[in-house]
C-alpha cells in the first residue's frame, strides 16, 4: 500500500468515525469515492461496507448508536489514553506530552479536541511524516486493536474500521509495544 492509499486509509477512518450529525452526512458521498479508490480490498471492503451502512441509517439513528457506542462505553470510548489512566493526573500527562509529539512533527493540535482523540490522531498520521506516525502508531496500536476487539465482541459495525486499520498497521511494520511500556517515553519528556 502506498502512502497516498495509507492517508485516504487513515482520513476515511477518522471521518467514519467522527460524529455523524448532518454535517457529517454532506460530505458521506465524497468518503465513498475515496474508499472505492483503495487498492487492497482487505480494506476498502471493511470500509466500504460500513459507510454504506452508514448512508442508509436514518440520521437520528446513525447519531444515537454512535452514542451508545462511543461515548457511553467507557471500554470502546475513542481517548486512547482513557484506556490505560482514565481521569487520573497520569493521562493529563500522558495529553501534554502527546500534543508536543504533533507539534515536534509540525501539526498544530487546537484546543477544540483532545489529543488523544483517535479520528483527531488518524487525520495528523494521514499528514505527518511516516517516522513521526510509526512511532506514535507503535504506542498506540495495542490500545486501538484492543478497542476493535470489544466492538468485535459486542457485535458493533463499527469493528470493520478496526480491521482495516489493523491491516493498514502491519503494512507499514507497525508492531504495538506490549501494554504498559506506551508510556515509557513519558519518562523522558520535558514539556
């Protein structure tokens, strides 16, 4: 997979998993097409499949199961640090340091979201530069594959977009660091 397919991977990702109001729905037709340009069907299919559905689920009903899903399930919210520090100091932290990851890599994080935020994270790797990415995808990769495994389980859509992203990870040699050592980099952050 190439890197321009690797950015449409990551930016349609990030916008089917984004908060689908009516807005969301204008811009529905163009992240098909972007999805039916992939090459490697291992993802375009999860993707394709999952943004169909998406189209012809009535709006208010997209909106409450997004919900239901995402920000009431605390085990499949889509914080990745939530996951491992939940509210405590820690994950403040844990945010500080990663906002200053985008920045080292020239991406200008606003305050509107959390750094964290997996769409918000999918958007910067579709951008930023491929030694920035790996790294922080090597971080974070375990607790992503973790949160497509309980939507896996709980029977949600949803677990396709984990698939593909799955998938995208091993093409580009991503191996996630075993749980508890994605914070060791904190150790050496300075602000």
């Amino acid at each position: 997979m190439n890197s321009e397919q690797q950015q449409t991977v990551f930016l349609c990702v990030s916008y089917l998993l984004s908060y689908p109001d009516e807005q969301w729905a204008e811009s529905l037709p163009d992240c098909l097409d972007a999805i039916r340009s992939l090459d490697d069907e291992t993802v375009r299919a999860p993707l394709l499949a999952v943004a169909e559905q998406l189209a012809v689920t009535p709006a208010r009903e997209r909106m409450e199961q997004y919900v239901e899903t995402f920000d009431f399930g605390k085990k499949t919210n889509l914080y990745l640090t939530y996951m491992t520090n939940g509210e405590q100091r820690e994950r403040g932290i844990e945010l500080v340091a990663l906002k200053a990851r985008y920045e080292a890599a020239g991406f200008d994080v606003s305050d509107h979201e959390l750094p964290d935020y997996l769409p918000l994270m999918l958007e910067w790797m579709a951008y930023a530069d491929q030694e920035h990415t790996t790294a922080l995808l090597a971080d974070y990769a375990g607790h992503i594959r973790e949160i497509g495994d309980r939507l896996a389980a709980a029977g949600s859509p949803y677990a396709q977009l984990f698939d593909a992203l799955n998938h995208t990870f091993t093409q580009l040699g991503v191996t996630p660091i075993p749980k508890g050592g994605a914070t060791a980099w904190l150790a050496n952050f300075s602000g």
